[in-house]
C-alpha cells in the first residue's frame, strides 16, 4: 500500500470498527490480517446475529439468525467506492433478499472513505430488511424483490438495534409526590 492517507484512514478504521462492535450484541467484527506484510487492517470478516431471509432448496423462504459478510478497502477507496469491490456475502449462500445475490451485496451508492462503522450498518439494515428495493430492476435478486413486495408486512426481518443503547444509570432525587426535588 503506497497511499499514506489511505493507511492513516485503515488505522483509524480498526479502532473505531472494534469499538463500536464492543458495544454491539448482534455483531462480531474479526480484523483480517493485511495483505501486505506490515500494513494497516484492510479486510473484515463481519459477523451479523440477526434475522433475515434464506430460501431453502424447496423454495420456501425462512428466517436465518447469522450472516457473515467480507468487507475490504481496495486501493483506490478514498476515490472510488464500488460495493461490489467492498462487501462480499460469505454465508449463508441462499440468502434471500432483494438487495442480495451471493456473493454481491448492495446498500447502495457509496461515498468513497464512507467509515467502516457506517458500512456495518448499511450492511445490517440490508440484511434485516430494513433497506430493501421493490423495484425489481434495480434488484440484484428480482426474485426476491417480487417475493418482498408480495410480503411487505413481514419486514423488516430484525427491528432490533445493531448497537445496544445506552443505559443511564444517574439516579435522580424524587420527592414524596413523585416529583423531581
């Protein structure tokens, strides 16, 4: 890797990327070695506990609880961003939903330098079915997008949040009357 802002931006990734996943139930984010001997983190292997779509071998579609999904940053990421360079589906292959078609997943235009963080939730609303197209030109699976618009009430999959709240713990004085003192 040549570009010296592209490594300052992929050291940044990784420590952003593993922070947020610490605070994240329904996510295991896994740092792949680099492909050059001694340079920043450029791949993911992104692990989603979540609800989605999977279609059997019947035809029949069912909810999976776990999605894995590559990411990597090519080269040329802060100037050109392609999703189809930058996410791979790796599991599970049957995966049914409008917006997928293993091992392509697509959340749609991105901004080149869009920060990991921000791609671990485009992910994750695709693949819960809080993003999805209904038009099935634009779909990279028209069957599924077909089989979505017939099902609209089913999603999303998953309204349960990527990152977990957080909890405020201060306790507040509270009179005999209920109120605030």
């Amino acid at each position: 890797m040549s570009d010296p802002l592209l490594e300052v931006f992929l050291a940044g990734q990784e420590q952003k990327g593993l922070a947020f996943a610490a605070q994240c139930d329904r996510l295991d984010l896994v740092p792949l070695k680099p492909l050059r001997r001694h340079g920043p983190v450029d791949r993911y292997l992104a692990h989603f506990n979540c609800r989605g779509l999977v279609r059997d071998r019947t035809g029949n579609v069912l909810e999976a609880e776990s999605f894995k999904v590559g990411i990597r940053f090519p080269e040329h990421y802060l100037h050109v961003a392609n999703p189809f360079e930058v996410f791979c589906l790796m599991e599970p292959a049957n995966t049914f939903l409008p917006n997928v078609n293993a091992p392509f997943v697509c959340t749609g235009p991105l901004d080149p330098g869009t920060e990991l963080v921000s791609l671990l939730y485009r992910v994750s609303d695709v693949l819960t079915g809080r993003k999805l197209t209904t038009k099935e030109s634009d779909a990279l699976n028209p069957l599924a997008c077909a089989w979505a618009r017939e099902h609209m009430p089913r999603f999303p999959v998953d309204n349960r949040p990527l990152r977990r709240a957080a909890v405020d713990w201060r306790v507040e004085d509270v009179d005999d009357t209920g109120r605030d003192s």
